[in-house]
C-alpha cells in the first residue's frame, strides 16, 4: 500500500489520502495516509498522527512516533508552533490596545473544585461552611457560571451525588496590570 500512497503524493490526491486515513481499516494505511496529508502540507496529517501517539497499541505508538520524528513533520509543527505564537503575540497586541484607549479586556480561566473543597465538608458537624473562591487564590475573578459535577450511584435505586463543580471565570484586565496579559 505504501507505493499507492506514494503515488497519491505525487499526484497530490488529498481528497484520497484524506479519506483513507479516516475511513481505512488497517491503522498502517490509515498512518500512511497521515504522513503523505503531511508531505503535501495539509495539517489534518499532523493532527492525526498527533492524536496515534496517545494510542494504548505499542505497535501504533513506535510508528507514529517514528513518523513524527521525520524532517517533513518536524518542519509542519515548527511551522504550526510558530503561527500559533505570531496569533498569540497579535491577540495581545490587540489588547493593549484595546486597553489603551479605554476598552475593556477580560481574561477566562476554568476552574474544577471538588465538592469537599467548595463546602468544607465535616462528618462530625451538622453544617457547611461555603469557603470563599479567595480561599482557594482566584480572587479577584469573577464567576460567570458554574457547571455541577454528579456522579449517579446505585444504592437502593439510581442516587445523584454532586462530586464538584467547574467554574468559567472572568477578570477585567486594568491598565495597569497589562503586564499580566503576557502570562499563559
């Protein structure tokens, strides 16, 4: 199969190459495919054979490990890797501007806190405490909503348990904190 890849590469068949790394059965064609996606530039070659080194098979893992280690693939994710920096470094380009003349700029983090940690639970007390998010260092953050987390076990019938809760948090960026926008 590997000369029909080849040949696909040459003729610079993606729509092919494409559709056998997604549809094929056999993972070495599929992988195959992959790489020749990659040879031609299309990303969806990189993304997959990314995706093939989180494999639990040994046998798919050596080769897409190998396959990621070959020049052409190096070359896409530097590439890759760079583009994603220069839209990082523009996004906060954008907004430092955007604070300079007076807009608002806002930064997002998602937190997860275990229901323990968010009612500071003791077995021996017949109430709960509520710590507040400052406890837990967000403060600062504003909480924009909050996702519960349940866990349904079965005890005498099917029994909902709240085991946590992700939080999507938001805090303004101030004109003088714009220093803050460089961090990750």
């Amino acid at each position: 199969m590997a000369n029909q890849i080849d040949e696909l590469v040459r003729m610079r068949d993606t729509a092919t190459l494409y559709e056998l790394m997604t549809e094929n059965e056999e993972w070495l064609v599929q992988l195959e495919a992959a790489e020749g996606l990659v040879k031609l530039g299309d990303r969806r070659g990189y993304d997959f054979l990314s995706t093939a080194v989180m494999s639990d098979d040994e046998d798919i893992l050596e080769v897409a490990r190998e396959m990621l280690d070959s020049p052409d693939l190096l070359r896409m994710k530097n590439e890759m890797e760079a583009e994603r920096e220069r839209e990082h470094r523009m996004h906060i380009e954008s907004a430092r501007k955007r604070i300079q003349t007076g807009g608002k700029v806002f930064r997002y983090k998602m937190a997860y806190l275990t229901a323990s940690a968010l009612m500071g639970d003791d077995p021996l007390n017949n109430e709960y405490f509520v710590p507040s998010l400052d406890d837990h260092g967000l403060q600062g953050w504003e909480v924009v909503t909050i996702l519960p987390q349940r866990r349904s076990m079965m005890v005498a019938s099917v029994d909902d348990h709240f085991t946590g809760a992700y939080f999507l948090l938001k805090k303004e960026i101030l004109p003088h904190e714009s220093a803050e926008l460089d961090k990750n």
